[in-house]
C-alpha cells in the first residue's frame, strides 16, 4: 500500500514537472539568433548587415518581446558602423529597438521536435521615437533538443521615413559621397527561444 501511494506521489510530481516546463517563459538564445538587413547604395550595390546584441522573452502568454541593441550594428566597416550609430540611429538619444508579436504558444507547446507551423500576425516595431504596426508571416519550428525557432517567412520592409530616419540616411549618403541610398531596407529574423 505504501509503495503504490509512493508510485502515486512520484508520478503527480513529475507531471506537475514537465507541466511547469510545458508553459515556462522561454528566453532568447543571442547567440543563436540573427536580425539581418540589406542596405542598397549607388541604385545596384547590395550589402548585408546585422546586429549582434539582442535579448528578448516569450512569455507563457504568447507574448514575445525583442529588444535590439542599435550600438552592435556591424556592416565590416568600423567608420560605417560608427556613422550609423551617430547619424542614423542616435543611440545617444535611441539605444535600443524594439518588436513585440503574439506567438500561438499552445500550438507551439503541442509541437513535436521537428514539427513547424506558419503563424501570421501583426508585430509592433518601435525604433528611433517612433512605433509602427506590420503584417508578418513567420515559421515556427519545435527544434529537437527543446528550444523554439521563430523566423521570417517574408523579408520585413522598413522604411526609414516612417521613423524619422530619412535625414539620417541622407546624412550618411552626403557623408559617404554616394548618388543614393535606398530608405527601404529588407530585414530578415531568425530567433531561437530556449525554457
């Protein structure tokens, strides 16, 4: 009789275990993930960019936060990657951005290893003082050792006027002595979550 009240209480408490997993908050894995946008110079040259400090939470909600830390843009070029975070960013004034979306946590709670879905959904960019709403399709992808995928289906299009960046791309276009630079610049995310 005791040991199977034992089994019982054993048994209750490894499924309140994996419970507490199964909607635990998931953290993002940094160095895992990638935010990456193409800049388009002189009409035809295009040059691939990044950022490499970001954190953010997918809470057991489904609610998912990004924060970008602008100062850790990296274009290969040391003189373009301070003119950025001067003339166009302002990390002075704006250090961070940001984008906050609603993932479908119970159906990513149901996956199996392997397993993705698509989700679309709308997502707030906040960056430079500025916040804009955007359509997004993105795949979500349960990864065989329990962390969680979240990538763009469809490159995201920013446009720099619709967060009073246009002066800024202009500053470094005069600087940099080019005919143009485009102010719609592609982004692309890929962003593993980890319990």
């Amino acid at each position: 009789m005791k040991s199977a009240i034992y089994k019982c209480l054993v048994l209750l408490f490894l499924l309140s275990s994996l419970a507490g997993t199964a909607i635990a908050e998931w953290k993002l894995d940094n160095g895992a993930s990638s935010i990456h946008f193409v800049s388009i110079k002189k009409s035809k040259i295009a040059e691939i960019h990044h950022f490499g400090v970001m954190d953010g939470v997918l809470k057991k909600n489904g609610e998912a936060t990004v924060n970008i830390n602008l100062s850790s843009v990296q274009t290969k070029i040391p003189i373009r990657d301070d003119r950025m975070k001067s003339m166009l960013f302002e990390v002075d004034l704006f250090p961070q951005a940001s984008v906050t979306t609603q993932v479908n946590i119970k159906q990513a709670n149901n996956m199996k290893p392997g397993d993705s879905a698509l989700q679309s959904q709308k997502l707030t960019l906040s960056l430079h003082g500025q916040q804009k709403m955007m359509d997004s399709t993105f795949l979500v992808t349960r990864l065989s050792d329990g962390r969680l995928m979240v990538s763009t289906i469809e490159p995201l299009i920013v446009n720099a006027d619709d967060f009073t960046l246009g002066k800024g791309v202009e500053a470094l276009r005069e600087v940099a002595k080019l005919p143009s630079i485009s102010t719609a610049v592609p982004v692309t995310v890929n962003l593993i979550f980890a319990q």
